[in-house]
C-alpha cells in the first residue's frame, strides 16, 4: 500500500508540472488529463484491493487505516485535476457527457461506464488533431487553399454571421491555414430569396473594392445557395463571381415545406412567423421575414427560380451534399424532421432531399461508413464535431484546393 501511495504522489507531482507536450495549449492539457485519469483508476482498483486483502486478512492496522486515508485524498485530488482537464481541454465529450458525468458521479459502475468513454473520446480527439497538424506543417509552404479569388462563405436560413458563434464551425480556421482569404455573406437570417441575394450582391460589390480582385468564391450553405444564384443570375453579380459552390441547399424545393405552409392554418403560421421575427431582429436582423423565407424553399418557389436564374457564363459551379443514415444520426431537431422529409422527398440530411442539392458541372458527396451520415449542419461542422471516417475541415481543403488548381 505504501509503494501504491508513493506511485500517486509521483504522478500527482507530475500532472501539476506545467504541460509542455509539442502540441501544447488546450490539447496538451486535454491528453495529460486523459492519461491521468487512467493512472487515477488503474491505483483506484489497486489500493481497493490491497485494502480489501487487508481487511479480510486481519492485517489490517492504524499503519494501514492511515495510509488508507492519505491514498484516498490523493486519489481524489488525482481525480479532480484530471478530470477538469479533461472538461476544460475536450471539444467532443459534449455537453451530454459533462452532464452525465456529473448526474452520476457517486453511482459505481455507470461513473466506470461514463468515464471510459470519455477517455476514449478524448483519446480519439487528440490522435485526429495531431495528425490534422502534423498534416497542416507538412503542406505549410503550399498553401493549397491560396485561391486566385478569395472565398466568400454564405451563411443559411435562420442563422447569423457573428463573432461568438461561427457557423461554419472549424472550416474556416483550417482554410486560413492553408492559405485562404475568408469573407462571410452576413445577410439576414430570414428573409425572401431576393431580399437576401441583394445584401449579398452588395458584400460581393464590397469586398471586390476593398481586395482589388475582381472577382470572388462563393461557398454557400442551405438556402445561402440560392441567394447566391440568384445574386449571380438577376442581380448582375456574375461578372464579380468566379465559383459557386453549394453546399446541401435545396435547389428543387423541399416538397415538405409546402405541404406543411399548405395544411397549417393562417393564424398559426403567423403566429410562429411573429414570435421568430421578434427573437430574429434580436439577433440583428433589420426585417425579418419567416413566411418570406420558408415560402422560397417549397417546391414549387424552386422551380420557379430555377426557371428564372439561368446558370451564368463564366462561373464554374459545383455541389456538394450529404445524407442522414438514420433519424438517431442527427441532433434536435433534424432528429424530428428526419422521418417527414424522408416520406415526401426521400433520403434527405435531415432536411433537404439528396435529389435537391444537385446543382451545376460536379456534385461532391460526402457519405462516411457507418450508421450515422452526415446531417444537415454536420456538413458545415455547426457542432464541432469529430464524425468517424468524415473529416470535414479536409473535405473544404480539398474543394478549396480544387478550386486553386482551376485557376480560381
């Protein structure tokens, strides 16, 4: 019992030391806590053990009682440096774990349970953002993602372009590092296709002044594919646009907003647009417009668009989309919509229909193996989350990259 209290003031010594791993910061810490942790249970069960033969043995002593309640308090201050590096340093344990772990702190067995898996978590976080640097410093000096034109990202429905929240998740900061130039659209959350495209025509008017440029490319989610088009198509930006990448937007409608903008009553539905309107000019929008917004994604809008905006010559568009494997792949509330866009547009990403996101000369697909997909704000990385055989901050470098090699 001696040699197992000794070995935990050795480590204990050793896990308070500044971390000075290569990879440093937040990851450093994050995996010191993880490996302690480990060492916290391997000495747990021992000294559980040795007590238990002890007691049972009848060697059991005030020696022992003492060294017993030293081994304990430092166990437990083991315990807690680990663990709130772990919570502090992590990205992928999520909220759920955190709370499950403090909801079952003190039940056995489900704590074990809980704290496996957030050392396999972690584990899994560290191997993958080690290799991600390792993979950034190897291509430093190539700067793949340097395009010609620099990238402008569009933002979808119901969202805002702000500073405490990025949208886009980790991508834009992986592109960056290979060399991009990023912009963000930071049109209205909610409004009509038309009244979205003419705030985007004016930041593309904008950042071509300010760059000197000429022109820009455009990376634009959801319904932020649409507003692109039509900014392109009938606002006269084509001659300021080099590339339009869409990424899962609905460019034939989704067959389910209309069906449910058909079935409600008029009085719910502007019930629902009032209370959104007011939450949304909250967040900074000047006018928002529910109906406006929602109505422009139904089917019917679609095709009538579709008639409208023309592809325009001279820019290259392309693609991208994604599915949900199953309702379970997604978060609230593409866990619930999952099952209604399925019945009326098929295999969908929670919200729009695999059919409805094909657009222009390449359609990029983006499916890891697996039961969970890719959900609708997996693809733009809006829960910083690590999805087994997807890495989606190397699925932009590469489109950026591509884009690059075109001349773009």
């Amino acid at each position: 019992m001696l040699a197992v209290t000794a070995g935990i003031i050795f480590i204990l010594m050793l896990c308070v030391i500044p971390c000075r791993s290569k990879e440093g910061g937040r990851l450093g810490r994050m995996h010191r806590g993880s490996e302690l942790m480990k060492v916290f249970l391997v000495d747990a069960a021992a000294e559980l053990i040795l007590d238990i033969y002890l007691a049972v043995s009848g060697k059991w002593g005030a020696i022992a009682t003492v060294n017993c309640i030293i081994a304990v308090l430092l166990l437990a201050l083991m315990f807690i440096v680990s663990i709130v590096r772990i919570y502090a340093g992590s990205a992928q344990i999520g909220v759920k774990w955190r709370l499950l772990g403090l909801i079952f702190a003190f039940i056995p067995v489900i704590n074990l349970v809980i704290l496996f898996k957030m050392i396999r978590l972690t584990d899994d976080e560290y191997e993958l953002e080690c290799s991600r640097l390792q993979l950034d410093r190897s291509r430093e000096n190539e700067k793949v993602c340097a395009t010609k034109y620099p990238i402008l990202m569009v933002h979808g429905v119901f969202f805002r372009d702000i500073k405490a929240f990025n949208y886009w998740g980790r991508i834009p900061k992986a592109l960056e590092k290979n060399g991009a130039r990023i912009y963000y659209g930071s049109q209205q959350s909610a409004d009509s296709v038309a009244g979205c495209a003419a705030e985007l025509k004016a930041k593309i008017d904008e950042i071509v002044e300010k760059e000197k440029c000429g022109r820009v490319n455009i990376i634009a989610h959801s319904k932020g594919g649409l507003d692109s088009r039509y900014a392109i198509s009938v606002l006269g930006a084509s001659d300021k646009v080099a590339s339009l990448t869409t990424v899962n937007t609905p460019h034939r409608g989704c067959q389910f907003a209309e069906y449910l903008l058909s079935k409600a009553p008029e009085g719910f539905r502007n019930g629902i647009a009032d209370k959104y309107n007011a939450a949304l000019k909250k967040l900074g929008d000047t006018s928002p417009d529910f109906i406006a917004a929602v109505s422009d994604l139904t089917a019917s809008a679609c095709e009538e668009m579709n008639r409208k905006c023309e592809d325009a010559e001279g820019v290259f568009y392309q693609s991208v989309g994604s599915r949900s494997a199953s309702a379970k792949g997604g978060r609230f509330p593409l866990n619930l919509s999952y099952h209604l866009v399925k019945y009326f547009d098929g295999p969908n990403d929670g919200l729009v229909a695999v059919d409805s996101m094909k657009w222009g000369e390449a359609f990029h697909f983006a499916e890891p193996s697996g039961r969970r997909g890719i959900t609708h704000g997996d693809v733009i990385d809006l829960n910083r989350e690590n999805i087994k055989g997807f890495d989606v901050r190397e699925f932009y470098v590469k489109l950026v990259s591509d884009l690059k090699e075109r001349g773009l």
